[in-house]
C-alpha cells in the first residue's frame, strides 16, 4: 500500500468538476440553499390546522402533557408511513398521501412554535 501526500489528493480535487452558477443557471448557492431547508409556513400551518379541524397533537396521535421528543418521533414515524413517495406501501392514493403528509408538516410546525424550537 502506497502513502499519498497532500498534493497527490489536491490533483485528483483540481481535476473534480465543479458548481459553476454563472454556467449551471441555479443562481447563486446562497439563494438557494435556504429554499432548499424551508419548511412549510406557519401562517400556511394554521391554515391547514384550522381546514383540518384536528388539533396538531390529534394528528399525532399524542397526549395534551406530550414532550418535544415525542413530537419529533411521533411525526417521524408517521411521516414516514404516509410519505407521497411510500404510499403503494400503505394502499393510499397520492393525493391522500399528499393530504395526509401535509397535515403532518402542519401539526410539526405548529407544535415547533408552541415548544419554542
């Protein structure tokens, strides 16, 4: 087995393509980066929350004295079960699916303001 120096990894790092906004057309990585993360709104949450009419905690099946870390694991395990791309798993149609994950997001931002996170 051979020792590689420093500038044997920074030739194979010059020869590696990069990300060039100005010939790729993405724009910036700062102005995408956040989009990237965003959540949906809270104003958007309460919409759902309200045309829903379920609490957030009922959409997650958990108690009024619940902890933030049920809410993460409630939210992940179900999400992951009604997730659009999961839905032949579970026998749903994508726009159930889609409905279902949305009100899911709802319920976790909803809650993710309530607990200050």
């Amino acid at each position: 087995m051979t020792r590689r120096g420093r500038s044997d990894f920074a030739a194979i790092a010059a020869k590696r393509e990069r990300y060039d906004p100005e010939v790729e057309g993405y724009g910036d990585e700062r102005q995408w980066r956040g989009t990237f993360y965003q959540r949906m709104g809270w104003e958007e949450a309460e919409r759902v929350i309200r045309e829903g009419g379920r609490t957030p905690r009922q959409i997650l099946g958990l108690s009024l004295h619940c902890t933030w870390a049920e809410v993460k694991s409630a939210y992940r395990k179900l999400a992951m079960r009604c997730h659009p791309d999961r839905r032949m798993e579970n026998g749903m149609t994508e726009k159930q699916a889609t409905v279902e994950f949305q009100n899911l997001q709802a319920a976790y931002v909803v809650l993710e303001r309530e607990f200050g996170k």
